[in-house]
C-alpha cells in the first residue's frame, strides 16, 4: 500500500518489512510526481528558509521557499516571527537580534498551526525551531499561490489515499487490458494452428474405401512414409513441404 499522508510518502510492502529509509528518499519525488500527475494536483517541496525584515515596515519573519514538483516552479510562503531575544541570557540581552537563521513563533501563528499540520515533531523550545526546518523536506504541501507567492493560511501538506494512490498509479482499465491481452494472444493463435492442421490431415475419404484402408490412408499422408510413384528427390516429411507439393503428393498417392 501506497499513500501521501500529511504531505509524506508512506510505504505498507506487502511482506510487513520495513522500506530502507534510502530507498524512500531516492524515489519519493519521482512516485509522487507520477501520482501527482495522474490526478491533476500540483505539489511543492520545501527547499529552505530565511529570515528578514520585509515590507515598507519593516516587518520581521521568515519564510519558505518552495519548488513545484511538476513543473519546477519556484514559490514562498512568507510568516510573522520575532528575530529578537525574548530575554537576557549570557548569550545577549533581551530584544536584541538573533543569530542569522532563528526565529521565535507563538502558539497562535500561521507557522505553527502550519507546522502542526504536518504532523513532525516540535522542538523541546519553540525558539530552537530553526534546528527542525530541515525535517520539512520530506513533506510536500499545497495551497493557494498568487504571483508566486503563498497565501499563508491556504498552506497544508498534500493528502493522498492508498486507493487514491493506486488508481492514479495503476488505473483500472490499463491493468485489465494488460492481463486479457496475452489471454486473447493464447485463446487464437492456437485454434487457428489446430484448424489448419485438421483441414489438411481431414480431407473427406473416398465412400468406396473401406474403413481401414481409408484409415491406413491418412496414417500414411499424415506421416513421414515415402510414395512410391513420386520421386525419391522430392521426398519431405509434410511439415517441410509447401501446401501445393502436399496436395500434389495427396492426389498421386
């Protein structure tokens, strides 16, 4: 079984082994891709993040930049956070700037609700988020984009069932074509071998023969016997002659 749940691959193999997790990285873009396609939804992979002051306030946060799976399109989702120092500790004092790359988000914000949605898990400390960001290329999302750009709120990973999954993957109508198509192949070829055989070996007896000299007839057509009156050059076993030399051969006999 096969499916996307909270935006990352999930693999159920028949013999209850679990997938190598290698495995699973090297071809989760390419099966989702082509699920992906069969059912007309784009997705995006997260590639990285910055943080910043943005806007003509200067507004602090940090944001995600994403790639389209389909079409390699590059977008950005952009989220409110603080980039100062809640408090003072030995490392700065409270709302000076952070180090380059961490951010502080509250329980209410978009990013978390975010986060909480792809179902990974959260640091001890929210303010150390910035050492998880990593884990959310394993998840590709969707939502609304507007020149580029995500609407914050309509960000959520893709969701896609085991069934979902494998009639996009495998559609029903390829896999029946594909398993009557040698049955077909099997059921005609033979017949037909099996009627041209009987038409040459059946020809109708002549009614003045008896039964047994009809029978020893055919026996001997149907055989590798030689005839007498043709020529020792032109003798053949049956299958090695054309169908005009057996019926000449017939005939003579």
């Amino acid at each position: 079984m096969v499916s996307i749940e909270r935006g990352q691959l999930v693999i159920q193999p028949a013999s209850g082994k679990p997938v190598p997790p290698e495995w699973i990285a090297a071809n989760r873009t390419g099966l989702c891709r082509e699920a992906l396609m069969a059912v007309g939804m784009d997705a995006f992979e997260y590639i990285g993040y910055s943080t910043g002051h943005y806007g003509k306030s200067r507004v602090a946060g940090v944001t995600l930049q994403f790639v389209s799976v389909l079409s390699g399109q590059s977008v950005y989702a952009v989220f409110n956070a603080d980039l100062t120092r809640q408090r003072t500790t030995a490392a700065g004092k409270a709302g000076a700037l952070l180090p380059k790359g961490q951010f502080r988000v509250g329980k209410r914000s978009h990013f978390y609700k975010f986060w909480l949605s792809t179902g990974l898990p959260f640091p001890r400390r929210l303010a150390a988020m910035h050492d998880y960001m990593g884990k959310l290329r394993s998840v590709v999302v969707t939502g609304s984009v507007t020149d580029d750009r995500f609407k914050v709120g309509s960000l959520a990973p893709v969701s896609l069932t085991a069934e979902q999954f494998r009639a996009a993957v495998l559609p029903d109508n390829i896999r029946t074509i594909s398993g009557q198509a040698p049955d077909n192949s099997r059921t005609k070829v033979p017949d037909k071998e099996t009627a041209t055989a009987q038409e040459s070996c059946g020809l109708q007896p002549n009614q003045t023969t008896g039964v047994a000299n009809h029978g020893n007839k055919v026996i001997r057509m149907c055989g590798n016997k030689t005839l007498s009156n043709t020529p020792q050059e032109t003798h053949r076993a049956p299958e090695d002659q054309s169908v005009d030399e057996w019926l000449s051969h017939y005939d003579s006999a």
